[in-house]
C-alpha cells in the first residue's frame, strides 16, 4: 500500500461512477473490492458517496440526473489534476475540445471542469483545494491504469500533448509490435491508447479504468457472481498481466488487472 498526499499536475486523480442504481453500485463494488461506502448528502443534487479502502479515499459514485444528463448512459468519469482548471479549460477550448461543463467550485473541496477531447472521449479536470483525489494506490481496489478508447489516436496524441504535456509512444518490447501506445506524464507511465484495428466502432470513444486486484480468478469469478457481465476475458496478456473488461450490473465499464510483472 502506499498513500497519496498530493497528486502531480498531469495525473489521474480521481474516479468518479455515475450509476442509475446509488444503492446497488455500493453493494456490487463493496463485495467485490471491499470498499467501504460514506455518504454525503448533497441537497436537490441527491446523495454523493465516497468509496473507501483501509479508511482512505479510492472515488465515488452517485446517481445520474435524467433530466439532467439525458442519455448519459452509467459511466466511470476519469478526473485529471491540474494547477488552474480556468487555464486548463481555456487551453483545452483553444486546442479544440468541448467545454461540457465550464469550471464551477465543488463546495471548499476543489474547482472542476468537464471537457471533450476533439475525438469524443469525456473527461474532468480537478483543481485541488482540501481534497486532493483518491489517497492510496498499489493495493487491492484500488485504481492503477487507465486506457483511452479513441478512434483517431494522433488527434488525441496532438490535443493530450498541448493540454497536459503527456508524452506517448509506441510499445516496442512486444515481438511482433502490439501497436499499443503508453501514455505518460513526467516520469510516470499511467495509460496507453489500445490499437484501433481492435477497437469497436459501435461502442462510442471513452475513457476506461483499471483497477488493481490481488487474486485476479477470484475476483473474475466474484464480479460474474456479483451480476457482472464480461466484455472482454479474463484473459491473460502475455508479458503484460490477466485482464477482464467487466460491465457491472447497472452497465458501467471498468477493467479488472493483475500484472505478471509482479509475480
């Protein structure tokens, strides 16, 4: 286990799910993960939870407004650190993604946005004041990769680079090349761009996050037992890890991952 006390501007923050079933996603995640759940009420805006683990913050859920954010299917919203969500918005205007929801105050917690990259994936932007985002990492539950779904990987190559300075490149260490492309920001590998030769074209650009397990079979099988439904797997990637592409009972996407590297 290791602690986060602050987050590198850059870097993934924050995991969000927005559910049609608040009540059902804490139970789904809870026996599977072992989160545990603490709610805040929010007013005419509904109820947040906070999910934790070890009594530290790994993301949330809350319940989709329909009127709101009509069609908005359930989802995991990958939130980005940044040192001015005003500048970052601003920049990521100009570099030609969608402003969905212009920066706002979350109460003394932090500033956000919601942007569209210019080849459809959504994401936020997260400006910290006393939350910093998720506070733990390398454990069970716990998120440890993300993958964006894009079908034009040098426009989002071109717009990621301008906005957040990542760095990508082409996996080479596989014989033949797998075409996957690593994403990085600073020093830190912390996502990668799959090849569009095996992306669905039916399934709309997103974001999609991984979360790390200890027992990669049992936690497959618990997921399935759980009302999960797979999409992908379980499989295993060679030199990579075992990977499950799951849909969890209300329809959001995560990815379950246990790496090989490691064992």
């Amino acid at each position: 286990m290791a602690n986060i006390d602050k987050h590198a501007p850059g870097s993934f923050c924050w995991f969000e799910l927005g559910t049609s079933d608040q009540n059902a996603a804490k139970k789904f995640y809870g026996s599977l993960f072992g989160w545990t759940s603490e709610d805040f009420p929010m007013g005419p805006a509904g109820v947040y939870t906070i999910f934790r683990m070890g009594g530290r913050d790994v993301g949330a859920t809350y319940t989709l407004n329909a009127q709101q954010q009509p069609g908005v299917p359930p989802h995991w919203m990958v939130y980005v650190n940044v040192a001015s969500a005003d500048e970052s918005a601003k920049k990521a205007a100009s570099l030609g993604g969608k402003i969905c929801a212009p920066p706002f105050d979350v109460m003394d917690k932090g500033r956000m946005a919601v942007i569209q990259d210019p080849t459809g994936p959504t994401f936020s932007i997260w400006q910290p004041k006393s939350s910093t985002g998720t506070t733990v990492t390398e454990v069970n539950g716990t998120a440890c990769w993300v993958d964006i779904s894009t079908p034009d990987p040098e426009r989002a190559r071109k717009f990621y680079e301008g906005l957040f300075g990542w760095k990508f490149s082409e996996d080479t260490d596989d014989d033949p090349p797998s075409d996957y492309i690593h994403i990085q920001n600073g020093e830190e590998f912390i996502g990668g761009v799959p090849p569009t030769k095996h992306r669905n074209p039916n399934v709309p650009p997103h974001w999609m996050t991984y979360f790390q397990v200890d027992d990669f079979d049992a936690s497959a099988a618990k997921a399935k037992q759980l009302g999960g439904k797979f999409l992908m797997g379980p499989t295993l990637m060679e030199n990579v890890g075992h990977i499950a592409v799951v849909a969890d009972p209300q329809g959001a996407v995560f990815a379950l991952f246990k790496s090989t590297r490691r064992e």
